[in-house]
C-alpha cells in the first residue's frame, strides 16, 4: 500500500477526475478491510483522511462497502479516527450526490438510470443508519443540547455529525430523505438536533 499511498496522497483533485487513473484508486477498498490492523493512530488517520480520493473515483457498486466501512469508524473509542470518518464521509455524501441528484456532475451522465437509483437509495440508506445511530448512542443527558457544536466529544456526537454534517446537509436532502422513507414506509423519527457551527 504504501508506494500507492504516497503516490495518491500526492495528487490532485483534477488528477482525480481523471479517468484513466481510477484504477488506481480500487486498492483502497482492499486496504480499507486490514483498517484496524494498522497499529499506530497517525497512519491510520492519514490512511482515512486519504479517502476523500478513492471516494472520487471508486464504483458505484463499492459505495455499501464504503457505508459499512465509515458506520464502523464513526462509532471508533478513539475521537480523532471518529472525526477524519465524519469528514471522508462528506466526500463520499457528495461523490454520491454527484452520481445521482446532479446532472453534469462527475459520473451522472455515464450512469444508467437505474444505476442512479441504485445510488439514491444507497445515500439515503447511508443517512438512515447514521440516523439509526444517533438514536442509539443517545442518553438522556445529551436531550438537553440544542446544537451538534455545544455536545461533548464522544460517539454520539460524531454520529450527529456525520448524519447533519456529512450526509444531509441541506433542507432538500431532508425532505428528499422523508420521501424516501415515506416511498418504502418506513417508520422513522429524524434527530432534532440542528448542525450548529462544527
């Protein structure tokens, strides 16, 4: 991993949007399942904070991989492992977003019609287990805090994050996520706690 490490932390964005070099990226999918082995916190926080490329320019049909992959971080011991999942997950939110709600955008028009929706409802799926998680991780003294930004450090916050911070951060996200949810009946209360400044 490491000479494909380097080689990509180095590059740029519009390296990224290079199509040619996609495959390159596929590795990180691989590297990701041996995450937890990496034995010290700095390489495996340069290892995440990495992902914001991969996310780019992996396949649509590894996004559940990534999903499962960031849920799992999200709910680290560590809050710095917790913080870096919240800020891949903003890139893999607009990687996704970008391949389904955003015509023109990175692989919108290369992908079928139900491809988009295969990934809509990923995305969507994505904010309903981050939104299962903050219910979850919830106690009832973190009900008094209004904002994300006032909460203490800790799983539940992160959660809070990556639902209101990395996923669904718009109104029209929320109400395209209440339409999801409304279209496959599926019982859901959302978290009240509003984003606040991270």
């Amino acid at each position: 991993m490491g000479v494909i490490f380097l080689s990509v932390d180095k590059g740029t964005s519009n390296e990224c949007r290079e199509t040619e070099l996609w495959p390159a990226f596929a590795v990180f999918a691989e590297e990701a399942r041996g995450c937890d082995q990496i034995p010290d916190l700095a390489h495996k926080l340069a290892f995440l904070n990495t992902l914001k490329w991969p996310f780019w320019a992996d396949e649509t049909d590894r996004y559940d991989f990534w999903i499962d992959f960031l849920i799992a971080r999200v709910q680290d011991p560590e809050g710095k492992v917790r913080r870096a999942a919240v800020l891949a997950a903003e890139y893999l939110g607009v990687a996704m977003l970008s391949s389904f709600d955003t015509p023109g955008g990175l692989r919108f028009n290369e992908l079928s019609a139900e491809a988009r929706a295969r990934v809509r409802t990923q995305f969507f799926t994505f904010a309903l287990k981050a939104d299962e998680l903050v219910r979850k991780h919830r106690t009832p003294e973190l009900r008094k805090y209004k904002y994300i930004s006032s909460m203490p450090p800790g799983i539940f916050k992160s959660c809070s994050q990556l639902l209101n911070q990395s996923l669904l951060t718009t109104p029209e996200l929320k109400e395209q996520l209440l339409a999801f949810i409304r279209s496959r009946q599926v019982p859901l209360q959302l978290s009240p706690h509003r984003s606040g400044r991270a």
